[in-house]
C-alpha cells in the first residue's frame, strides 16, 4: 500500500494529465485522495513541491546509481525512457512557468547528477579541471540534456532512439574531449 505523501503524488500526477494546473488546488488533490486538506501540509509545502517530488522519487528510483561515471550512457538511456514513458505528464508539467517550477527541478537535479558524474571522472581518471571549468562543462551539459528532454517531449512522434543516440554521442565527444586532453 502507497504511503499518504506518495497517494498524494499519484493523484496530482493524475490531476496535471487530466486538467490545467492553475485549475489544480490543494483542496481539489486533497478531494480526489478523500484525505483530510491538513494531511497535504503534512508532506507539501505547495503542489509545486509534490511535483518536484514526483520527479525524485520515480527518477531516482531509476537512475540511483548514476554517480559512477561509467554508467552515465544506461543513466541516460533510463532517463529518456522514462520521459517517454511520462511524456503527457511531462509535457503539461514542463509548461509550468511559475516559481518553483518544475523545470527547476529538472535542471537542479540534472546538475547535481552531472557534476558528481563528472567529479567521478576526474577522480578516477586522474583528470585535473578547475572548479570553473568543471562548472562550465557542467552549465553546458545541463543545459543541453535539458534542452534535449524537452525536445523529445515536444513532439509525440520523435524518435526516443534516435534522440537518445544523439545525446548519447554529444556526452560522448564531451567526455572524450576531458579524458584526450
């Protein structure tokens, strides 16, 4: 049986599908859950921050291990599979244009995972960067997966794979540009 903070995440995942988000409010999640409007606030600060959660608890689950470099391309390939695999969720979560939204999430998360990606590298391939330049490296992958993400959620009809493949070869040439140098 779900815990009450992960019903809770269900039904507003089910709600961002089914309606506006503007029109989504605690009360309306709460209805659908038949739980107690209080109980929310004993999880959720705001509905942003379930939809922030919604995307830690299912994209960790599957990406726990993504902090050894050597894994980043299956990293990947479960991250696009499972943006595919949430694409009208996504879709409608992404064109949240608020504060707290949940392209911040995203891309917080994004440069967390790659920074220790990258943290891994050096460590294990002796590789000296400067705190900016790994900064740098860092800004400009973010900001490309995330670019990415949102090109294969915009379109239904894209090609996961090949879009996948695409990012795949891009991180690929980044990573081999630090271990060539």
């Amino acid at each position: 049986m779900p815990s009450t903070k992960d019903e809770i995440a269900r039904v507003t995942k089910q709600l961002v599908i089914t309606m506006p988000f503007k029109a989504i409010t605690v009360t309306t999640i709460m209805a659908a859950t038949h739980m107690r409007r209080q109980t929310f606030y004993d999880h959720f600060r705001d509905k942003y921050e379930v939809l922030g959660y919604i995307y830690r608890t299912e994209i960790d689950a599957r990406v726990w291990y993504c902090g050894d470099y050597r894994r980043w391309p299956d990293t990947l390939h479960r991250m696009v599979q499972y943006f595919t695999a949430n694409r009208l969720f996504y879709q409608k979560a992404l064109a949240i244009d608020d504060q707290n939204a949940p392209s911040d999430y995203i891309q917080h998360h994004l440069h967390d995972m790659i920074d220790h990606i990258l943290r891994d590298l050096a460590t294990h391939e002796k590789i000296v960067m400067t705190p900016s330049y790994q900064g740098f490296v860092t800004q400009m992958l973010v900001a490309n997966a995330f670019t990415t993400i949102q090109l294969l959620l915009a379109d239904s009809r894209s090609d996961a794979s090949t879009v996948e493949e695409n990012l795949r070869v891009f991180v690929s040439d980044a990573l081999t540009g630090l271990l060539d140098r």
